[in-house]
C-alpha cells in the first residue's frame, strides 16, 4: 500500500504553555498534511472546493497521543487509505520525532456536495486516483 | 452525574473556504471549555501548570462529527466524567446547537509533572474535586 | 463617540511557551470582537458574506502591544470608529486587564465585493448604521 | 544587508469562508518565519526559551495587507533587519505570490527576561550575530 510522507517543523507558535505541543494545533497540521496528499495525487484543494463543490468533511477522527512534542522538533507525517468507499475513506496518519511515534490518527472523510452539504460518490475520476494510490505498492 | 455546560459562538475565523467549522478549530474550543471546567471545580490551569507543575495532556481523543456547524451558530458544550483513574479522566464532550448533536467527543487525560513529562497519581485533592463532581446529581 | 465593548478570557490555548499570550491568538480575538459588534448593529457576517457577497477585508493594521497577558486573565475589549470613509472603516481597539491596557490596534477595513474581490462603496444601509454607530454618544 | 528568505504554503485552514487568508493566520506564520530565521543565524527558540529565558515579545506591528492570498498560493517570506538597538530590533517582512507584494509588515521585538518579563539588553553572543547578519551584503 502506497504511503505519503512529508514533514512539518513543531514551531513555538504550536506549543501551549505547558511547553509541549498544543493538541489543536497538531490537528491543523494534519489537515495541511492531507491537502498537501490531495495535491500530490492531482486534485488540489481549491479545484475540488471551488470548481467541483467537492467538500470534504472529516465524520470521525481517533488520536491516540503517545509521547510529547517540543518546540523545534522535526514531525515526519505518513499517511495512508486503509479503506476506500463509494461515499467515504479512511486515512491512518502517524507521526514520528526521529523513531519515536508521537501519535496516530485514524481519519475518517467523506465526499460532499458543498451546496447541499450532503454526502455523494466519488466522481469517478478521483475514485480512480485513490485506488490507485490505494493499490500502489510502497517504496518505503 | 454531574454535567459542566457552558455556550460558545461559531465565528468566522473558526470556519473555513467550504463555510463550516474548520475541525481543528473545534477542539481549540474543547481545549478551552475543559479549562473553563478546571475553573469552575477550583483548579484554575494557571495554578496548576504555573504552581503546582502538574500538566493534563491528553492521550486519547476520539471524535464524531454528526452535523456541520455554519458561521454565526450558538454551540452549547456539555461535559461529563465517565471514568476516573488514580492518574487518567475520561471525559464524554458533546456539542449541540439547538436540538441538533453536531459533535461528540471522548477525550483521555492523564496528570503528569511538567518537569519530567511523566504520568502522576492525582494529588488527594484534586481527585476529590473530580470525584465529587462526578458523583453530584446533575440538575440538568 | 459610541463604544462597542465586551470581554474574553485569555485561555491556555492562546498563550505559548513563553508563558504569554501569543500575539497571532490576540488577532483571533480581535477579528471575533469585529464580528460580534457587526452583529450587534444588526449585520451578522452570515448574511453580510453569504447573502448579500460582501467581504471586509483588513487593508491595514498598526499595533502596539503594551504589556504581557497571561493565561486566565480576562480580557476587555473596546472598540470605536475612528474614520468612515466611503468604502472604508477605521476602527480603534483597546484591550485591557483591569485598569492596565495590554495592547492597542488600529485597523482599516475596506467594503469589497466577494465576487470580484475589489472595494465597492458602502451599501447605503450599512453606511447609515455605521454613521449611527459613530454619532451616538457613548455611554461609557 | 542580509534577507532571509523562507517559502509557505497557504492551505486551506489558513483561510476564511470568504475564501481569502484569514489574517490573524498570516500573522503565526510571521511567527514561524521569523523563529525559523533565529535558527539559522544559530539561535533555536528553545534553546533561548528554555535555557537562557530569554524571551522576544513583539512590542510593535504595523502591517499593511495590498492583495488577497488565496487558498494554495506559495507564499515567498522575505525578512531584513532595519534597526538594531541595545534591547530591541526592527524587522521587516515581505510577503509575495509570484511577483506581487501581498503584504509587508514592521515588527519591533524586545529582549526580556522571561523570569521578570522586563527588558534587557542583548546579550553580547546574539548583539553580535544579529549585527552579522545586518551587516552581511546580500546575495539577493
């Protein structure tokens, strides 16, 4: 199964007086992270938002947080489809500090029409794009 | 048991280009509303972070997002205790506007020193705030 | 001139490891601060972005940051119009903990159309209320 | 004298439902650009932060916003040093899409103490990396 990889600096600004990385934040990453998987298999965001009135709604998200995040760490990001509807897809995220796992993410999006913020089937296009991602063997 | 509610408003820098909540948003309220909670059991985070040392990371966050919430919306948050450890809280988060659950959420807390970032056993009068919270009859 | 005022408390989540508000979180507020006194002259964003397609950008905005939040203060805002132009709206806002003002911002915001992203003149409605706004006599 | 010079991508959550970069974004980006630059000139925010307890308040914002981002835009940082003084520092960033000035904003920040939050002055080690760097003719 293919995996997308890329990574994201945990700045100041992400961390919370504790010291540590504010949740919140890292979930903003996540969704950059997931724009940034979108635009490598070839539907940026703007074309499916703006052109397609494609949305697509997270309708389950499970984090589990295993170790902490500081200030200045390098934040290695994979991703994966662990299963892929006709309406919907399920995306592992997990995320590393060197061979450390800080969390992981079990995401779960499904597509919309943003005029009736109702659910539809992948148009058949980007179906395709996913299952090809899906089926690519990994080079990890 | 005992129920925390308070309101929060959906504004426009909490949505995103599809016009609706932007979810990381979303747990920057939750993270605020279970501060607010800490508050109202006597715990105020300043004390505890600042004074006491003892952080409340949170470990395990799973989340339902049911319905869509637009710019403007009244958000009412309940909270609830459904565990208690001797070092973890469990807390039931749910999130309506007016009739209508937009999102659940079951969040897992643990105490911990922010010196070494380690798990701690509650201190004696803290797990007494929470358990005398949880075991409070709610009027609601 | 008119004031519009209202508080908001400085949450964990809004401060940085430096144990201090995190100066972009206080732009958060200020743009919600904007957003509510919009609602309260009778023009919720909603409708003003939505139905009606116009946008008010910020086109300039000069701070002065006069002493450090920290987290758990609360916060009150004050806003006034300082200028109204034809197509545009200087506001003043000062922030305040107790008797200390921790920051202070004036900021220019021009009426656009949503569609083609220019600036327009004020709809004659919105014109009147802000003028309205301006002229009556504070209470404060 | 010497520019650093950074790339971000504007994403989706960095923007607003009326489909431009929501500005108090653009703002901890700043942020991150400007903790990036202190790395390179051999200052990590940690290490400054946490060790050293120093802190770098900004004191002082004026930003001018001259065109919309737009979900997906590359956004070119550029940042310079206009004014070095025994306890503070002016920087001044520039921000582009291709060849258009997006925004610029003046930023003066002051050395503190993070134990008194009190000015200080620089210490000698960072007065003189920040005087390099002024110094330092730019290969731009």
């Amino acid at each position: 199964m293919a995996r997308f990889e890329t990574l994201r600096t945990l700045r100041f600004g992400d961390c919370d007086p504790a010291g540590i990385a504010y949740f919140p934040s890292y979930f903003h990453f996540l969704n950059g992270v997931a724009e940034e998987w979108w635009d490598a298999i070839g539907f940026p965001w703007r074309l499916l938002f703006q052109e397609r009135r494609i949305g697509l709604p997270t309708v389950k998200l499970d984090t589990q947080f295993l170790a902490p995040g500081f200030m200045g760490d390098s934040l290695h990001f994979s991703l994966e489809i662990s299963a892929l509807g006709s309406r919907s897809l399920t995306l592992e995220h997990e995320v590393m500090r060197d061979e450390t796992v800080l969390w992981r993410a079990t995401q779960v999006v499904v597509a919309t029409s943003l005029d009736t913020h109702k659910s539809i089937a992948w148009p058949v296009d980007i179906h395709a794009a996913l299952q090809s991602f899906q089926e690519t063997p990994s080079h990890v």
